[in-house]
C-alpha cells in the first residue's frame, strides 16, 4: 500500500464529485491540501493529453516533487479519475482505476444519482477504500 | 537565479536606472517608461554618435540591420558573482533620473549620482537625466556639463525625441568601450573566473589545465561582447573557437555557456524568425546546454554553489523559447522538470524566481491551474518572509490566482460574461437544463478554495490591507460557512470586525458578506390602491383592462402570454412601496445587520434602510420600503447592505444560483434550508414601470370601520368618506358593485360623487348607501351554533359581503407629454370598499296561513256602505287616532268572508321587535261613482310587538282588495285559448294560466308590507313574500273577485211614502227610534226591503227568495208554527237586474215574538253565462246556480 494516496473523481466542469484520501501515510491537513492543490493543476494537462489518445488510462501524466498524478479518462471525456501517489505500481493503479470506474457506473445507473452531484454514498467509499488498500 | 530570462538575455546590454534624490515613484515610472520605448537601439542609429578610433574588432557588425539592446534595471542590482562566466551579467552602464523640482540643487545631484555609480564597478558609461529643471538650473547645469544631462522641459515628444538622441548617444560610448575590451582582452587573456572554479591553490597539473581553459574562457568572454555589442557573426566566430578549446580541456560549465551564447547568436542572426530547422537546431543545442550544465555539477562544491541555477536557467529558457500551445507537451515537460529541480535550490529567492517564471510560463501557455498551482507556491514562499512588502507580494500574487480557483472577488470577476449570462438567463428561464446550472458551480474545489482564501486573509492582513482582508473573509464566510466550525466562524466575524475598524466609514467592498438575502414576495398593490389601465377610447375606460371576451382562457392569447411572462407592476411617483426579502444568518454568531436597504441601480427610488439583528442559525422575513422618485423603469437586482462596517451589494440573483446549486447537490448547504426556512418557489423580478402621480382616494366608513351588525332584512344608512390622498385631482369617477348580495346595496349615491368632481387633493366627499341585510343563512347559524355560543359573530369574515368598487382617473392629458402613444394616458385606479356586514338573524317567520271569519250583519235603517269603504267607524273606540289602525266593521253589512292572513313569526333573538303591517292601496278612478271616496292610503294597522323568544301571530285583513266588478277580464286570459269548451269551466282554477295567477298574487302580495323596528335606529321589512304566496294561492279567488250579486237588508224609512210602488206591504209601518240603532219592535208591521245589486257587466235574471229564521234556525215565515207574519212577496220572486246596478224589493214583516231572528236572501241565477259559472265554481253547465247573500240579524224588542 502506498504511503501517500489521494484519490479524485472530476466529474464535469471540473466539479470534483469524490474525494478520499487513501494513502497510508498519517493524515495532516496541509498535506491533504497539497494533494488537492496538485490535482487541481494536473486537470489541465489532462485536458490537452486526454485527446491525444484512445487509451483510458492515460498512466502518470504530472508530478510535482515525489508526487505523481496518474489519471484514467472515462470514455465521455468528462468524468476523470485522479490519483497523486508515490509508488510506482502502474499494473496496481490501473487496475485500481478500472475496478473504481466500474463502481462509478454503478452508481450512474442509481436512478436516485443525479450524474455530475456529489457521491455521497458510503457503500462506494467503502468499497474505493477496499479497492485502494487491495491494488495501491 | 535571474527573472524573466530567455534565450536572446545574452545579447542584452543592462542598464542600471538609478534615481538621485528624490523622485516621486510616479515620475520614475513615467521617465522608465520613456526609457523603455528605447530597449533596442539600430546601429544605424548611432553611426553618427560613432568614431572609429582603432580598427573595430567586430568585423561582420551588421550597421545597417543590427541594434543594441538595453535591459533596464531600475534600481541597480548588486553585482553578480557569475559576471565573468556571462558579460550580459555585468551591469554596463548607469543612468541616474533627477527630477529637478525636487533636487534644486544640482551639484548635490552630481555628487549622489557619483557615489551612487561608485558601486558599479563594471559600469562602462553612465549618464544622470535631469528632468524639468529650472531656468536658474538650466543656467547652472549647462556650466556645469560631465555626465548631467538636463532636459529642458517642453511636451512629451519633444523630451521622448531628446531621450532618444541621448540613448543613441550611450549606445554608441558602449559600442567604442566594447570595440576598446575587445581589443584589450584579446592579447592579455583576461583572467575569467567563476564561484565553480576551485578556490584552493592548484597543483601544477591543474594550472596547466587552467592555463588551457583560460583561453577559452576568453574566447567565450569576447563572444559575449561581440553579441552584446550586436554582431552575431563575429560572436559565433569566438564561440565556436571557445567551444572547441573548452571541450579540449573538459571545462563543461564553459563549453555550455558557449553554446548558450552560439544559440544565442544563431538566433540573432536570423532576426527572430523561426522555421522549424532553426527550432530544431535550437532544441537540440539546448538539449546539449543542459546537459553539460548537469555534467558541470561537482558534488565538492555543492553545499557552496552548484551549476544547477544555470541548468534551470536554460530550462526555462528552452521552455519559454518553445512557449507555444501545439508543443504543450514538451514545454510541460521542461517546467516539470524545472520544477523538481527546485527542491534541489539552496536559495530560497532562487526557489521563488523559479517558481515565479513556471507559473508565468504556464500561463503563457494557457494552463491556467497549473500556473495558479505554482503562483500559490510563490505565495507560500513570499509569507515564509515574515515581512510586509513579502506579504503584499503574497497577497498579489494570490489574488492572481483567483481566477482559475474561482473564488475571484467580484470586482475583478466583472469581465467573465459567461457566467454573468448564464445567471441571467437562469433568473429568467427559471427552469434550467441540469448541465447548466452544474456550469454555474464550475471546478468547485472547495477544500483549495478555502485554503486560497484563508491565504489571501492571512497576507492581507499582515499586509495591512484591511479591505482585502475583508473581502477575503466575507467570501470565505459566505461560501463556506458550512464547511467552517463555529469557533472558525466567530474567527472570520472578528476578522471582518477588526478589518472594518481599519477601514474608513462607508467602504464599499465588491464582495458580500452575510447575510443572504433572497426576495421572499413583491407584494402587488393593495386593493384599495390597485391600478387600473385606462382605455381613453371607451367611457367605461377601466373595461378595457379586463380579458374582453367571454372566455376565461382564450387560446390566441396564449403566444402573447408567453412572450411576457413576468408580471408587471407599476408603481407611483411618491407613493411608498414594499418588497418582502427574507435574510439568512447561518451561522453560529448573533449578526446585527446595520442598515439594509434595495439597491436601484436606475437612481429614480428613494429607498428606506432598516437594521435587523439576527440570532445565530435563524432567517427572518424583512419588509424593505422606498419611494419611487421619477418616471421610468426600475430594476432591483438586490440589495444595498451594511453589515460587519463595510457596505456590500447583495445580489438576488447570486443567491438563486446558490439555492438551484442546493438542489441539485453541487453546493453544501442550502442557507435558508438550514436556517428551518421553507423552501420558496422561484419569485420572479416583475418588470417594475414607475407612472406619474395619480390620485389616491382613500375610504372611510363614517362611524367605524367595523362590521355592521345588522338584523336580517334591516336597512341601513351608512356614510362612505372618501377622500383624495394623492398629489393629483380626481377628474373621473364610477361606482360599481361587486361580489355577492349586491341586491342588498338600495341605493349608491353615486350623483353625489360626481357632483364633488375634480375632486382636489385633500377634498373629501361622503357617499351615503342605503344598505338591507340579506337573508340569513341558516347552515352558517348552524355551523356557528355548534362552534360555540358566541357564533353570531363569525359570519362577517365569509365572503358574502357586497364590495363597492370606484374607479377613479385623474386628469387624462398628460404634463408635457406630447407624444401621445397609448401608453401615455396615466393610467387610472380602483379602490375597493368592502361593505362589512354581519347579518343576524332577525324574526324568523313561521307559518302563514288564510283565516276567513264571518260576523253577520244587522239589519239597519241604513243601507250598509259597499265594502271598500271604511271611513266611518261605527264600533266604539277610545282615540279617532288609533281607530284609523283598525279593522273596522260595519254591524249593518257585517262582515261575511272576510280573510285574514295570519302570519306567526318567532323572535329568536335578544331583542325586541315591533312589527307593524300596512297596506297599501292604489287609487282606481274608475270605482269613484261606486266608492266615491276611495283613497289611495295607506293602511297601517297598530304595532305588534314580540318579546325575545316569543312567538306571536299578525293579522291582516284582506278586505281591501276585492274588485268592485266580476268581469271576464280575470278570466279572459282562460277562455280565450278553450274557447270550444267554454260552456263548461269544471276546472277552472286549475285550468288558470299560473302566470296569470301569479301577477294578481303578486300585485297583492307587494302592496302587504311588513316593517320591524328594533330599538331605536334599527328597522327593517320582513321578506316573507314567499309565504304569503303559499298561503294565498288556493283562494285567491274568494279575496280578489266579489261576489257576482250583493244583498242587503234594511228598514224601508219610506214605507209610508205612495210612490213606493214596488212595496207591497201595508203602509202603517213605523219607523221607530229605535230601528235606527238596528232593533225593531214586535206586534208591529216592520216594512224592509232587500237591495240586491248585480257586480257584473251583464243583465241577471233571477228568482229571488228571502227566508227569515228565528234563533234556532227555523224558518219563522213558513209553516204551522209561524212567528212572524208577513207581506209581500217573500220567494220566487222574478226579477231582472241591469249591469252593476241594484234592485229594491220591498216586504213588510210582522214579528209576532220578540228576540232575534236571521234574514237571508238568497238567488237562483237564470241562463248563467260563463263568468258566474267561474266564479260559483260548477261542475257541470246545467247546474243551477245559487247565490246567497250573508245573514242579516234582525233584533226584536218588545214584549210577547
């Protein structure tokens, strides 16, 4: 498992829809912020790279000091899984992304889910959570 | 590290821009600015500034298309240790700007300027502008010449072209000093050195080795010269021989420095212009730069100084070299990794510069985030120095980046139309696709927004820039406030507090802080101010207004609806006005609003502030009032706040989106939710016109305003005051009723009113209404009754009330208007007066019913008077007065058949009633010669009176209503349509047309009237037409139509008299006092005679017959035991008579007992016609028809 993990689902518009941080490292606020602060920044070369390629998982795409951002584009472009991370486990964060996509067209399909709001169901934090501790 | 370095930094000549004495910053920036129009000066240019003194080392000098360039410092900057490794490091030349006005004296100026160019040790030419001086100055200085230039003063061109003469001037003194170094270094081998170069002596291999590499240092160090001296050929010429001898002798720091200045020259060379073969010899060289910058590290030095500044130099040159959006990639790839070389930076400003030109770079490339992302980072490192310029550097920095974390204040946000139209549309639309509004929450970072604006708080405030500091507290207080803790929140209240405390009273602050305000409802016009549009064109000009037409929905009106959903809603100069608004506080601290009040951007509304304090978590409804002060449209798009010491400007619509975000899940909290408000729909802005004054009436019921409480059928006077409240007179003025029970408004008089107009402002003018109470409803008492015992009250809330609408204009020319469209007719108004009354229930009436009573007559001296005729009372009675009110029977008619209607009616309440009946009576002219004084009176009989809870009947006789003649007219309606059938009328009542019937009834019926009074001032008719109706129906008959033959009896006063020569009778009758009080003695010959008269128009033919009984009913005439004697004729008679004229028919009778005996004539009619069969109501046409007079009692006195 990773030290440091944090993990963003953007929904469009950049509205971040889901956070969590799931790294193993002590949590410190500032740190958490920092985290935010570098996936917030990474979303715009997510924009330009997300276009180039047909791949989902577009690997690491950003770092900032030891912190590497991986991000894995839906196939509406709009919806963008975002992971900073410090390991270098590529096979463990793809498939951690593929499994979280997965869960996240679980949750579209909820007809109670209005796409681009928050999730705010526990059940799919458990189960990222789960899905981090297993691949990350 | 340097700032703002490229590629072409290298060929750039700097410049150190020193003020000498004082200099107002606004005046430096102004003289910066004129130098640097001059940044690039053409070596065509200054060839005439230029003498060859010795032959030029720069043999290729471009003269025709080269320039110089000049890097301005203002301020100088300490001399770099990595001069000797990059020439363009040294600082060349000085240029001091004096401005004389605040320098007089110019040889102090000359000494600063000196000592000040003393520590510019590199410095090969300096110069000190003096700008504006004096004329005395001017004198002085031209004595004084050296370095001090005075500009004499004169318009801006004129010093720009003498600045400009004297930066040529300095470019070509730099160029010969350049030529003279060149030359200079050239044999010497000038000793170049680095902070990289080995302080510790060398060991004899090492010299030999620094020997080599010092040539070509030197090398190097001439072609920075050449290339600052603006000829790239003869720079690339040394730098390729420096290049070679530096990759001899492995100086990599050397050899990359060359290389940077060959890249330089190359591009140079091509003047600017960039096709893809220079961009790729460039990239590949640099590529080749940073590396040998990377092998140039020697770990010995590194805790010293290290290369690793340069390597990041070239980085970022490379990047901003290639700054373009098609190579996105590889630029991010350089900054990425310039970027993580910062860790590596032992200097914290090197960490800055660095960080400061990603984010720059980022920018220029257009990623926003990212160079927001390295922004804050600058930020982070200005607030690590804990002083105050560091931190107004943090905050700028920050407030830069609030654009791409969307937390921007709304003074810089003016320019993001986007989102302003978005918002607009969705105040109109109202309804709005998901997508949308999710575009007005766009990159809701919350966690980062917060962190932003905490930061921008904290440097503001170290800053001591007060009003920052509140915006950044209000914004994070109102966007975030759930997110905040309530200890964090009473932390950013007395931020705001101590914030405004710094601020001079009346700040406005862009940003809002709380509380949040949203409208709650545009109250419309009170009815009793409501505003009509007048239709000129019509007399009724408020019709127009209403939805012509008889449908309620019409379907062509539909596209015309849609096209103007929004209401619209007029307000009157001067006349105040409220709108509803509900402020919010969600958060954990009292908040005392100073003053709230609308904000009208239009400036034609004089609006009224209010201060509301509001307790933690609580939301209140406030009402906001103001007075519209000039014509035109006005807008409110929110409201003007002060609050926390700043005033704010509270956007309606701004909350809208908030609470639309709310629903769809995209913000945290809804404030009015969380406050325990309900949700509210969405209220619209109507369309708000302001109208010129229009006049106001104002109503008041004289006497109260209360409900009036009156008894069922009661009529009432009641007195409308109405006065003019406004500024303009009422010209035009209509009455109309509405709502239920208008029947029971008598009388408006509305000629009253129309008489007072114009009606001048402040004139009053009292409208009298005759009110009667309707009938009450018997499921309210019901319903009351078991509500409670008070239950009468209730009934003046439901909506049985009448409303008196007026609708009133003023005068229809407009004040200087001549631009007559439609809409300029000022529109007029309708005041509505609801008429409140509280009907309770008065005497209920229980039954009606028909009596008949039958007195017999007495037999007289007089012939009885026709029945109608009631003007001499013949019973005793006390007043003359009270007789009048009578029913008053002749004893010699009697009064046989007479009906009486018998009403009985129930007090059920707690008062006393009196009723009092009358009749009334029309005139027939056509009875006079039969009645002959017939009046048209009324009849009124004496007042009855009915305790609470008592019952009591009411007579009323129906005597006065028989016809005087039994004609066909009753009947003709009937005959005519049976006219076959007419001989025989079997059921002729039923067969009457009901119509017919009804008219007569009803004819009868309005002429009973019956009134109440109550108390003193309370009176009323009872409604009771119905029941008598009922009560009539069956015999209406028997009381409107006479009899078709009358009889009567009376004592012949003429018995004696010869010419009666119908009398049979002995003449020797005596007519006795006492006949004349209507007895007659026994033993004697009482002559009498029996009158009988025909009512109808037709000749009758009868056989008369005249029976007399005594007290038991036997007939006294007849028989064996007869008691009276008589002669005479006494049956059978025969006789004819004429249309509506009367028979005598004279007997003599001779009581032989006294007592009381009963004389009755009777008839059998001969050769009936139709009418008199109607009237007997037969069965069958060969019936006989037999009339009957009444009993006539005769009165015997006397002895047996």
């Amino acid at each position: 498992m990773a030290t440091t993990a944090c993990f963003v689902i953007v929904s469009r518009n950049d509205i971040p829809i889901y956070e969590a941080e799931v790294g193993s490292a002590a949590k410190r606020e500032d740190a958490a912020q920092l985290h935010q602060f570098i996936l917030h920044a990474a979303l715009d070369i997510v924009q330009d790279l997300a276009w180039t390629t047909s791949a989902m998982y577009l690997k690491a795409i950003d770092r900032f000091n030891d912190l590497v951002v991986s991000v894995y584009v839906t196939a509406d472009i709009h919806t963008r899984l975002m992971l900073l991370h410090d390991s270098r486990n590529d096979d463990g964060i793809k498939s951690f992304f593929q499994e979280v996509h997965e869960l996240y067209i679980k949750t579209l399909l909820n007809p109670l889910y209005l796409p681009g709001s928050r999730i705010t169901s526990s059940h799919f934090d458990t189960k990222v959570r789960a899905l981090a501790r297993k691949y990350l | 590290m340097e700032p703002d370095v490229s590629i072409e930094t290298s060929s750039m000549i700097r410049v150190a821009v020193l003020p000498i004495g004082h200099v107002p910053p606004v005046l430096l920036r102004d003289y910066h600015s004129m130098l640097l129009r001059h940044q690039t000066i053409p070596l065509s240019a200054i060839s005439s500034f230029y003498t060859e003194h010795q032959k030029s080392p720069f043999s290729n000098q471009p003269w025709d298309s080269g320039s110089l360039r000049f890097k301005f410092i203002v301020g100088g900057a300490p001399p770099s240790p990595w001069e000797d490794f990059q020439s363009n490091r040294k600082t060349l030349a000085v240029i001091g700007i004096c401005h004389c006005p605040s320098s007089p004296d110019l040889d102090s100026v000359i000494d600063q300027f000196d000592s000040a160019r003393r520590a510019y040790a590199s410095a090969l030419v300096d110069r000190c502008f003096a700008f504006c001086p004096g004329d005395s100055q001017l004198e002085d200085g031209s004595k004084k010449g050296g370095n001090l230039m005075l500009f004499p003063p004169a318009d801006r061109a004129t010093q720009e072209f003498h600045l400009q003469t004297m930066m040529q001037d300095i470019a070509a003194s730099l160029l010969m000093e350049f030529e003279k170094w060149v030359l200079k270094a050239e044999p010497a081998g000038t000793i170049v050195k680095t902070p990289l170069d080995s302080q510790a002596t060398l060991n004899s291999e090492e010299v030999i080795k620094a020997k080599k590499r010092r040539l070509g240092r030197a090398q190097k160090t001439m072609g920075d010269y050449c290339l600052l001296a603006g000829s790239p050929v003869d720079a690339n010429a040394h730098y390729t021989t420096a290049l070679e001898l530096a990759r001899l002798t492995g100086d990599f720091f050397w050899y990359a420095g060359a290389l940077e200045g060959n890249v330089c020259a190359l591009l140079i060379d091509r003047m600017g212009e960039k096709d893809s073969a220079v961009e790729d010899e460039v990239r590949f060289r640099y590529s080749s730069v940073i590396s040998h910058y990377r092998k140039s590290f020697i770990q010995e030095h590194a805790q010293r100084v290290s290369p690793l500044t340069f390597e990041l130099e070239a980085t970022l040159k490379m990047a901003r070299f290639l700054c373009r959006r098609e190579l996105a990639k590889e630029v991010v790839g350089y900054l990425t990794s310039a970027a993580d070389g910062a860790k590596s930076l032992i200097d914290a400003s090197d960490r800055l510069v660095l960080y400061v030109e990603i984010a720059r770079l980022y920018g220029t490339l257009g990623y926003q985030r990212k160079a927001a992302f390295f922004s804050r980072q600058v930020a982070q490192l200005y607030l690590q120095q804990d002083n105050r310029l560091a931190a107004i550097s943090a905050m700028q920095v920050l407030a830069m980046t609030t654009r791409a974390y969307r937390v921007q204040s709304r003074a810089s946000a003016e320019d993001s139309p986007s989102k302003k139209e978005i918002g607009s549309s969705l105040a109109e639309g109202g309804k709005m696709l998901h997508q949308s509004v999710v575009s007005l929450f766009e990159s809701q970072w919350s966690t980062l927004q917060m962190v932003v604006l905490r930061e921008i708080l904290l440097s503001a405030v170290r800053a001591g820039d007060p009003l920052a500091a509140w915006g950044a507290a209000a914004r994070l207080l109102r966007s975030y406030y759930p997110l905040i803790t309530p200890a964090g929140q009473n932390g950013l209240a007395s931020a705001l507090s101590n914030s405004a405390d710094r601020l001079p009273s009346g700040t406005r602050c862009a940003d809002p802080a709380l509380p949040f305000i949203r409208l709650y409802s545009f109250p419309m016009h009170p009815s009793q101010m409501d505003i009509v549009k007048r239709n000129p064109a019509r007399e009724d000009w408020w019709a127009g207004a209403a939805n012509t037409g008889p449908f309620i929905y019409t379907p062509f009106s539909k596209g015309d609806a849609n096209t103007n959903t929004k209401q619209e809603l007029i307000w009157i100069v001067g006349e105040p006005v409220q709108i509803l608004v509900e402020l919010a506080n969600p958060c954990g601290f009292d908040l005392r609003v100073d003053s709230i009040y609308l904000a009208v951007p239009s400036g034609n509304f004089d609006a009224f502030p209010v201060t509301v304090n509001l307790p933690p978590n609580s939301s209140k409804v406030v009402t906001l009032s103001g007075i519209p002060t000039s014509v035109g449209m006005v807008t409110i798009p929110g409201c003007t706040v002060h609050c926390f010491g700043v005033i704010t400007e509270h956007l309606f619509k701004d909350v809208d989106n908030l609470l639309l975000g709310a629903t769809q899940g995209l913000v945290l909290s809804d404030p009015f939710r969380c406050c325990g408000s309900a949700r509210l729909k969405n209220i619209s802005v109507p369309n708000i016109s302001v109208v010129p004054p229009l006049p106001l009436l104002v109503s008041r019921v004289v006497g109260g305003d209360g409900a009036i409480i009156l008894h069922e059928g009661e009529i009432h006077d009641l007195w409308i005051s109405l006065a003019n409240a406004g500024t303009v007179p009422v010209e035009q003025a209509h009455v109309s009723l509405s709502g239920k029970n208008q029947d029971s408004v008598i009388s408006i008089a509305s000629e009253t009113l129309n008489s007072a107009l114009p009606l001048r402002p402040g004139a009053e003018v009292t409208l009298p209404v005759t009110l009667r109470a309707w009938r009450h409803v018997l499921a309210d008492a019901d319903t009351a009754g078991r509500s409670g015992s008070g239950g009468t009250v209730r009934h003046s809330k439901d909506g049985s009330n009448p409303t008196l609408l007026i609708h009133y204009a003023g005068p229809l020319t407009n004040i200087g208007d001549p631009a007559t469209n439609k809409s300029a007719v000022p529109p007029g108004r309708r005041l509505v007066v609801p008429l409140q009354i509280c009907v309770l229930q008065g005497l209920s009436f229980v039954k009606a019913r028909l009596l008949s009573m039958e007195i017999p007559a007495q037999v007289g001296e007089n012939l009885p008077k026709p029945v109608h005729i009631e003007d001499s009372p013949t019973e005793a009675l006390s007043s003359p007065t009270k007789m009048d009110r009578l029913v008053k029977i002749d004893p010699f008619r009697g009064s046989w058949g007479l009906r009486f209607l018998e009403l009985e009616l129930s007090n059920p309440t707690d008062v006393v009633f009196e009723i009092t009946v009358s009749v009334q009576l029309e005139n027939f002219s056509h009875d006079h010669r039969l009645s002959g004084d017939r009046d048209a009176a009324e009849y009124g009989y004496p007042k009855t009176r009915i305790d609470r809870d008592c019952s009591a009947r009411v007579l009323i006789p129906l005597e006065h209503f028989k016809l005087p003649v039994l004609d066909d007219s009753f009947f003709v309606k009937d005959n005519l349509p049976d006219g076959a059938n007419s001989g025989r009328n079997s059921s002729f009542s039923e067969r009457n047309t009901k119509a017919e019937l009804n008219a007569s009834i009803k004819n009868l019926i309005s002429k009973i009237k019956v009134r109440w009074q109550s108390g003193r001032n309370s009176s009323g008719e009872l409604n009771i037409k119905d029941a008598i109706q009922a009560a009539l129906q069956t015999s209406v008959m028997d009381v409107l139509l006479p009899d078709p033959l009358t009889f009567c009896f009376r004592l012949s006063r003429y018995a004696l008299e010869p010419e009666n020569s119908s009398s049979h009778n002995s003449p020797n009758v005596q007519v006795h006092s006492a006949a004349a009080k209507g007895s007659v003695l026994a033993h004697e010959m009482t002559p009498m005679e029996v009158v009988v008269r025909n009512n109808t128009k037709e000749k009758i033919k009868m056989s008369l017959s005249i029976t007399c009984r005594d007290v038991a009913g036997e007939n006294c005439v007849e028989g064996t035991k007869a008691t009276v004697l008589c002669s005479g004729v006494l049956s059978g008679i025969n006789v004819e008579v004429p249309s509506l004229q009367e028979i005598k028919h004279s007997f003599s009778l001779y009581f032989l007992v006294p007592g009381e005996y009963t004389l009755v004539a009777a008839s059998v009619i001969d050769d009936a016609n139709d009418i008199l069969r109607a009237r007997a109501r037969t069965k069958s046409s060969d019936e006989p028809i037999f009339c009957r007079g009444p009993p006539y009692h005769v009165r015997v006195v006397g002895t047996a």
